[in-house]
C-alpha cells in the first residue's frame, strides 16, 4: 500500500513537471511575461534600464526567429503598458488617470517619447521588409539599418533626453497649497484678472484646458483671415490654417494656455528644449491631468472646489518661472521675495498690483520693454484692475539695482 502511494505521489510529480515543461516550451506568451515581470521587479534596475533590456531581448527573439514581427510589437506594447498603467509604483497617477482613454494616451505619449519606441519598431520591420531584390545582398543591408535603429533606440532610451516628473512629483504642489485652505478674496482676483489679460483672455469662458476647443480656435483663424489683404477667400482660408499651424509650435507665440503653461512647469524634467514633444504634452496633459484633479475634488466633496479654475492660477503664482531683465526666477514669487537658504514666505496677496503686472510682462520676457512712451499701450488690455503708470515705470527702472540682493519687485 505504501510502495502505491509512493509511486502515485512521484508519478504525479513526473506529470506536473511535464506539464510545466510543456507550457514554458510551447507557450512563448507566457515565457516572455513571466521574463518581463522578473525584470521590471529587480530593484537595482532604474526603469530606463529596464525598458533597455526588455528592447534587446525582444529584438533578440526576433531576429533568432522564435516570433515574428507583428507578435513582437503586440508583446512589447502590452508589456509597456502594463509597466506604465499597471505595475507602475506611482500611486498618485492611478487616482488621476481613472479613464482607460486617458491610460492609453499615456502610455503612447510616454513610449514614443521618452522610450523611442517608434526606433524600436523600424529596427523590427526592417527585418522582415521585403523588397525585389534590385541590389545585391539586400537582406544584409536592411538588417545592418535594422541594427543601426536599435541601437539609436537603446541610445536614445539610455541618454534619457526628454524626462516627464512622475505624477505623484506634479501633484505635490497641490498638496502643500490644499485649495480648502486658499484665501479667495477680492486680491487673489485681482491678480488672477492681470494674469488673464496678458497671457489667456478666455481662460474663465473656455471649458477646455488646451487651445484645443472649436471656438477658440475658430476666433483665431478668424483673426487672421481678417489681417489677411488682397487675397481670395479660399486662399485667405487655407493660408490662415497655415499660419495657425505652424505658429502652435513658435516659441513666441504657440498659443498656450495657462493651464499649458502650468503642466509643462509641473510635468518636464528635462529636455525643454524639445518643443513638438513639449507642445504635444502641454496639449494632452492639461487635460489629463486637471481634470483628474477636478474630479478627485469633486469625489471627496472638497470646500471651494467651486474656484478649481482661479485655484489652477494661484498655484501657477508658486510654480510658473518668469523673467525680469537678465533674471531667471525660478517661481513667479521669487521675484518679489528672493531668498536661497530658506522657503520664500511671500504669497500673491502680499505682492503689488504693479509689481504682478511687471511680473507676468516677464513671462513672455516683455518685462524691461516697459518704457513710460509705451506703458498706457500695455495697460490698456488689463480689466477690472487699476494700475499706476508711474509705479509700474519706476519699478521697472530699478528691478535690476541689486541682482540677486532682496527683492526685484515690491
């Protein structure tokens, strides 16, 4: 009886470890996540490095022909969206991105811009792409381009150029200026008001957080269409789309929005300078982003949730960098309180109206363009706020008396 319960006990175990044997042989889908998984949980690996290893072995496995081209592509995007969405230790962004629109959108606009994985799926298909065979040894030079775009890929996702903070680093902000604890009084609206009427004139009317809304962007066309001199209608048309076009990416003008603004100073990292993947970003992710904030507001029955828009501005006041002369300030408020070995202690309700509207001139670097021959002109689009020219002139004059010694604006 016992030599019975053995035998049966070892025979069991002979089958399960065929079982076992046959689905890591024969089932490649499990192995390669099973494989995923174990690399994405090594603790020692920074997430770029990762993404590295997870590209070379699928690579690898492409070109020992152990799975085609299409299977691949379909692996490494489940498992990167997976790692972005899914196993991702940022807490905060699966409170803000509940949508599963929105998590696909990341895990696109990360993928391709902060991972390469446009280069990564060239090196793929340059591995299978057939072609009549007008030049000798064709096969070798497409796999020799295929190996090139790999290693541009490992390159580019080792260098780490373009770098998005995590979202739990973009909210905290919000966590240091709760929006329960914000004093919305008639100050606060002042300078929300100068804010508007420099850089956004619709924010209040715009339910959008992009220039993406359909009204706005018609107004815009329609202005320029009415600049346009001397041509036909169609023309005028098709050259105001143009200009429209290309003026989203000008640094000069790029019609960002101040919730735009906000996000890229939450959200980049590094790799300003890269300004389509920026743009890109500003247009998702303000959206993105605000809206899971509003929500969460909205879910918990948070006080004055009712001034979400006004209290995106205040925090743009504690966030947004400006520029006065050949001053960099990295917050709006280390202009009027400039301090390096502790916190800065000045809020938006102790700063002038003057020294605010010199302030957000200098978000677009117009700031020591303010002459007294040229101050009623830059005035004159302020509303509901009254300023001293005289004020805002001898201000001007003096922000750059003491560079870098107490404040540049009162």
């Amino acid at each position: 009886m016992a030599i019975l319960i053995i035998n049966r006990y070892f025979l069991g175990r002979n089958s399960t470890n065929d079982k076992m044997e046959s689905l890591f042989n024969e089932n490649i889908i499990f192995v390669f996540f099973f494989a995923m998984i174990a690399i994405y949980n090594y603790s020692d690996l920074k997430e770029y490095q990762r993404m590295a290893i997870i590209y070379i072995s699928v690579y690898a496995l492409t070109v020992l022909d152990i799975i085609g081209v299409k299977l691949a592509i379909a692996l490494l995007g489940l498992s990167l969206f997976c790692f972005f969405e899914i196993f991702t230790s940022d807490e905060t962004k699966f409170k803000i991105l509940v949508n599963p629109i929105y998590k696909i959108i990341d895990f696109i606009y990360i993928s391709f811009s902060q991972y390469a994985f446009g280069g990564m799926c060239c090196a793929l298909f340059m591995l299978r792409i057939k072609i009549p065979d007008i030049i000798n040894k064709q096969e070798m030079i497409l796999k020799i381009l295929s190996f090139l775009f790999m290693v541009w890929t490992l390159t580019s996702t080792l260098q780490q150029k373009y770098v998005l903070h995590t979202f739990g680093e973009m909210y905290k902000i919000f966590t240091y200026f709760p929006i329960n604890k914000i004093k919305f009084n008639e100050k606060l609206d002042e300078a929300c008001s100068i804010l508007i009427s420099i850089e956004d004139k619709a924010y209040y009317e715009r339910k959008s957080y992009s220039f993406l809304s359909p009204k706005y962007i018609l107004e815009i066309l329609k202005d320029k269409i009415r600049n346009q001199r001397g041509s036909k209608k169609i023309a005028c048309v098709f050259s105001a789309g143009n200009r429209f076009i290309r003026n989203i990416f000008d640094e000069s003008r790029g019609y960002s929005t101040i919730p735009m603004q906000l996000i890229r100073s939450l959200g980049i990292k590094r790799g300003y300078n890269y300004k389509y993947r920026r743009k890109i970003f500003e247009i998702l992710y303000s959206r993105m982003f605000f809206k899971g904030i509003e929500r969460m507001l909205k879910e918990d029955q948070v006080a004055q949730r009712q001034y979400f828009k006004k209290y995106l501005i205040y925090i743009y006041f504690h966030k947004v960098n400006t520029f006065l002369g050949d001053a960099t300030f990295s917050k709006f408020l280390n202009a009027f309180d400039m301090q390096y070995s502790k916190k800065n202690e000045k809020d938006i309700y102790d700063c002038s109206n003057e020294g605010i509207f010199i302030a957000c001139m200098g978000l677009s670097k117009r700031a020591n363009s303010i002459t007294k021959a040229n101050i009623e002109y830059y005035l004159q689009v302020i509303d509901n706020v009254e300023l001293d020219p005289d004020v805002v002139c001898d201000m001007v004059d003096k922000m750059m008396d003491r560079p870098y010694d107490g404040n540049y604006l009162q």
